[in-house]
C-alpha cells in the first residue's frame, strides 16, 4: 500500500500517498471543524476563518502568499463544509517545502489584520448576495434549513448578513484556538512525496500547536419540512429530499448505488422518465450526502413553472416505486460500475487522493484501503438497494421550492404520494 501515517506528539496526523510515476504533489491541512461547529450567533465564522487565513501573516503579506506560491506555478486554494475545513496546495514535487511552509504559515501565524477583516467582510457579504441571486445554489442552503431546523446542522456555511456584518475579530481567533488543535488536524499529501521527509517538515512547521481541540458539537437531528419561495423567475427550482445514512452506517454504499441508479447520469431513471420521455425539466438529478452522524438524500430538478404541476407527481410515482419494487440486478451493476469507475478515476488525481486522504482520517481515524472500499461496493446487491430504498424514502420528506410556484401542490399533497405517508 502507497500510504504511510505518522502522528506527531502534539495529535497531528501526517498522512502521505506516494505516487511515483507523477511530477506534482498535493498537500494540504484538513480541520475537524465546520460550520455544524459553529454557534449560532456566530454562524458563517469557519468560512470567515479560512479567508483570513490567506489575508496575511507574521511573515507574510497577502500579496507576497499569492505571489510566492504562483512564483513556482502552484494552485492554492481552501474549502469550508459542515463538517470540516480544508487548505490545500498543489505544486511541482521540488516545492514541496515551500508548499508546505506557506500551509503552515498561514494556520500558525495569521495576524487577522483589522483592514483586511473589513475588506473580507464585505467580500463574504458580496458571497452571499450572489448566492441568493442564484436560485439554483441558493436552494440547497434552503433545503438543508429545513432538513435539520433550528440546529447547527441547518445552518449557511457562509453565515448570513446579519451575522457576517457583526463578526467581531476576537470571534474568529477564538474559534481557531479552540477548534484548530493537533488532535483535530490532518497534514494530508498525494504524488511524488517522500513521507519521512514530509514529517519532519511537519514537526518543525506545526510542532507549537496545542495538542487537545474542544470538539463539543451539536448532534444531528433530520427535522424535514417544507419551505416556499415565491419569486420572479423563468424557471423553478425544487429539491424534495429525505434522511440518509451517515459515513459509518452500514447502507452508506446501498446508498451511493441507490443514488447513482435513481438520478446520477443519463442511464438513470430520473433522466430518462422526467427529461428524455416527458420532457419536463432541463436538469435533474439526485444526490447523497453523509454526515458523520446522519445523512440526506435528495433529488434536485429545475423546471419551467407550467410544468411543475406535472413534474412533481412523476417524480414522487419514481421514488415510490424505487421503494416498492427492487431494481433489476442489470441497472444495479450499471449503477455499481459507475461508483466504482468514479472511484478509481479519482485516484488518478494527486488532488483527490490528498482530499480522499485528508477526510477519512478525520472520519474513520485512518485511511481505508480503496481495495476494501471496492469489496464494500462490489458486495451491493438487490437486496441492500432495496433496504436503503426503503429505509430513505420511508422518512418524512423535505421540500424547498422557489419560483413562480402558483402550480406546485400543498406539502401534505406532495407527502401523501410517497412512501412514509403512504405507510
């Protein structure tokens, strides 16, 4: 096996996945903290957090990060997700230490200047208001809300204005001192790396941080609901959606299978029903995403507003006779190749095996061997399909709509076509 983990004494994880035949290499660090970190009154502070992170340190300026990292033709780049937080790097394998020296100068040593917080506020506040203005993106925030209401889980990753506009300095410093700790932390790399040279690297760019993270968070609760918006629009956007599986549940792949049958390409049964023999979306698709303790399944479609009234009875006969019926075992081995083609695909990317690297760690403790990942997925059948199928579509449903939604019917309507009202 190509990977190697060394963890120092302060908890740091040091995660590498030599891949020789490359001349790059991708590294970076993944944090155990998202916005389900987040309280309340501080909601969108773990995003706010990695854009400062590039807005300067004790040795560098803003400008002189990007400057020397595009000096050597490397890509630096962040994410913030529910669950946690990523900053990564990717460059030739020569500059690696340079690679890793700008990662860790900039999580060790942010100086948080007051001028450039306010500019990057008002850049996150310019975020958010192009999110709202995009009804396709702004939906699946709308739709998570109502999955998990009234809860961290539920919240935008970006914050909202009001509590963007009120994020003080000392908000952002705290949650990085008690969320960014070395036992919460993963330095992951992927390509031409040598490991033992990676960890000592390490040690010396990370060996101050603390070593225990306050890891306290709130507990996932799937709510379900509906929320409708009315606004001037050509076309209309929905997602109906239920409660998934979680990373660690045992339907975690029937799930994947179940997702990729149901609406994850043009082979599925989604595409081929709703655009291809009726035509009434543009685009459609389903998608799964697991927690660390819970999970949501749902399917996206973008429709004109006179067609919506036919769309969403279609759509519910599909996922409840998804529910009712097992699928053939043709279209489960289609949909099993397809997640395992994606899988392996991915491996061919230094940037995808780093992140792949990064999460399961945080995740399961340790990598998991794509050989057991592929034995999990080939071990699919009928049964567990229909098992998930079952169990998913079986919870209470979630609804958010925006557009012209004059024809979209009441929620309790749309409920009573599937499974769990049906029941």
């Amino acid at each position: 096996m190509s990977v190697r983990v060394t963890r120092l004494s302060n908890g740091l994880t040091v995660a590498t996945d030599r891949m020789d035949h490359v001349a790059t290499a991708s590294l970076g660090i993944w944090v155990g903290a998202g916005t389900r970190a987040e309280p309340a009154e501080i909601n969108g502070v773990a995003h706010f957090l990695e854009h400062m992170a590039f807005k300067g340190t004790e040795r560098r300026s803003a400008r002189m990060i990007a400057e020397e990292i595009e000096a050597v033709g490397g890509i630096l780049n962040a994410y913030t997700a529910r669950e946690n937080t990523a900053y990564y790097v990717k460059v030739l394998a020569e500059d690696v230490p340079l690679a890793l020296d700008i990662v860790s100068d900039i999580l060790m040593n942010p100086t948080f200047d007051p001028v450039e917080l306010d500019r990057e506020r008002s850049v996150i506040l310019q975020e958010i208001g192009q999110a709202h203005d995009t009804p396709d993106d702004i939906i699946f925030d709308h739709f998570q809300e109502h999955a998990y209401r009234d809860q961290a889980m539920g919240r935008p990753t970006l914050g909202t204005v009001e509590t963007v506009r009120a994020m003080p300095r000392e908000a952002i410093r705290d949650f990085m001192g008690r969320r960014y700790a070395g036992d919460r932390m993963v330095l992951a790399a992927a390509g031409n790396v040598d490991h033992d040279r990676i960890v000592a690297l390490a040690e010396a760019a990370f060996g101050a941080l603390r070593p225990r993270a306050d890891v306290s968070i709130e507990a996932a609760r799937y709510t379900g609901g509906e929320i409708r918006e009315t606004r001037e629009s050509e076309q209309v956007h929905l997602i109906l959606g239920f409660q998934g599986s979680s990373y660690t549940d045992r339907d975690f792949y029937p799930a994947a299978v179940l997702n990729t049958a149901l609406g994850g390409g043009m082979s599925s049964r989604l595409f081929q029903q709703i655009r291809e023999e009726r035509g009434l979306v543009y685009s459609i698709f389903s998608f799964n995403a697991s927690f660390a303790d819970d999970g949501i399944f749902g399917v996206y479609a973008g429709t004109g507003p006179e067609d919506v009234g036919e769309l969403v009875p279609v759509l519910c006969d599909e996922i409840a006779g998804v529910a009712a019926r097992p699928m053939p075992a043709e279209e489960i081995a289609r949909a099993r190749a397809q997640v395992k083609a994606a899988m392996l695909m991915a491996r061919e990317s230094t940037g995808a095996r780093c992140d792949q690297l990064g999460q399961q760690i945080l995740i399961h403790g340790q990598p998991i061997p794509i050989e057991e990942q592929v034995a999990k997925l080939e071990a699919v059948d009928a049964e567990a399909v229909a098992r998930a199928a079952g169990r998913i579509f079986g919870t209470a449903p979630t609804l958010a709509a925006t557009g012209p939604l004059g024809r979209l019917e009441s929620f309790d309507r749309i409920a009573g076509r599937l499974p769990a009202r049906a029941a």
